[in-house]
C-alpha cells in the first residue's frame, strides 16, 4: 500500500459514521464513467478528476481550489470545467446528501469501524452532530476561514506625526521694465541701476550714408577668363587591350 493510500485510508476513517455510510450507498465508480463518458475524457483527466473529488469530500484539498486545481490538471477552458462540476454536484455529492438523509440514526451509528478514536460522540448527539455536516455540505462556503482584515492596528490610539511647516519662499527680484526706444536716441538704454549708452554715430550721418551709395556710380573690375583645351593622347577608337 502506497503512502497516498494510506493517507486516503485514515482520512475516510476519520469521517463521521453517517458519512461513511452515504459514500457506500454512492456507486461513485458508475457515476465517475458516466461523467468521463460524456464529457470525453482521457484516463489521466479521469484520474484528476477522481482524485481530487475524492480529496474534496475527505478533507485532503480545500473547496476553495478545488475548480482552479481541475482547471489546471484538465486542460480544459474555464467553461468546460464549470459544465463539469455541474455534473459532478449532480451526480456526486447531491446522492450523498439524499443518501446521508435517508441513512437511519441507528444504523449511522453502528457502521463505526474499528480505527476510529474511542472518544466517539454519545449516542444522543448523533442529530445535531448530522444537523451539522448536511448544514456543511449544503453551504460548503462557511467551511473556509474568514477573510483576514487588510490590516491590524496595534493599538486604538493614533500617534499623528509632527507636521514641519513649509519654509517660505525667497523673494526673487522683479527687474525694473525696459523703456521704450526713442526715435532721436535708437541705441539708448537705461534700465535702473546701469549707466546710459549713447549711439556713437548721429541720426543725420545715416542719410548722408545713403545718399553717397545711391548718386555715386558703382565701379567694377573686370577680369578675363582663360580656358586651355588640353587634347587628349589616347585613341578613342581604339580598342583597350584584354
């Protein structure tokens, strides 16, 4: 016997009696064909798809990755797997909680095997100990752990860190505005703080500039081109040689 049956073996033996007997009263092998058979699964999916059933309803995987661990172990698409757990709720786990019903509360308690824990519950718990495990099986989500909180205060006080205010800002320096340029004085320039620059040259010396470029004739020197004709030595019907 491998480690893995072994493992299945105490775990079936830890379920409670009224368990043991809805699982007997399943044909789960028929039920795995049929599954198979419909939706044309390979052996080895067929084997996924026992195996972790099988690990669900004993404990051994939690419901919360049961679809995701199909998923993944299928090679299905997400579709695929939810039409096949729709057969599997149906075909499954619906017998057993019809079957867990209709097991009498004598006889749940009578099908015990020996390698359960001596401690077992007093025969007048056995309806609330059933009341429980249909309540289970129909509502599997209270089975999982609530959510953890997104953080844990350390304590209900809060110490507020002490605020630095901002350091004022320096103060930068308008500089004075430009003056506008006077016609009499183009190249003058005297901001608030600087000396005054003066044009060099007066307003009336520019005409006279002008004038002097416009009346007087333009001279220009005239240069000769020389072209040499240089002939050339080879032959052009000559053919080059191979």
């Amino acid at each position: 016997m491998t480690t893995l049956e072994e493992t299945i073996k105490e775990a079936y033996a830890q379920i409670p009696p009224l368990v043991q007997e809805a699982l007997r009263r399943v044909d789960l092998r028929k039920q795995f064909d049929a599954i198979r058979e419909k939706h044309r699964l390979h052996l080895d999916q067929a084997g996924v798809l026992e195996n972790e059933t099988v690990y669900a309803m004993l404990g051994l995987r939690e419901l919360e990755g049961y679809e995701e661990t199909l998923t993944k172990g299928l090679g299905l698409t997400a579709d695929q797997v939810r039409a096949l757990l729709t057969d599997v709720n149906e075909r499954i786990f619906l017998p057993i909680q019809e079957a867990m019903r209709k097991v009498p509360e004598t006889q749940a308690g009578a099908v015990a095997p020996a390698s359960l824990p001596s401690a077992a519950p007093a025969p007048e718990e056995e309806p609330l100990e059933k009341a429980r495990i249909l309540a289970e099986i129909e509502n599997p989500e209270k089975l999982l752990p609530p959510p953890k909180p997104a953080f844990a205060p350390a304590s209900t006080q809060t110490t507020l860190a002490p605020v630095t205010p901002p350091k004022p800002e320096q103060s930068v320096p308008i500089p004075a505005p430009i003056p506008a340029v006077s016609p009499s004085r183009p190249f003058s320039f005297s901001p608030a703080g600087t000396k005054t620059l003066e044009a060099a040259v007066p307003v009336s010396s520019y005409a006279t500039i002008y004038e002097q470029k416009l009346t007087e004739p333009t001279k220009t020197v005239r240069q000769e081109a020389k072209f040499t004709i240089r002939r050339s030595s080879i032959d052009p019907y000559r053919e080059p040689p191979e």
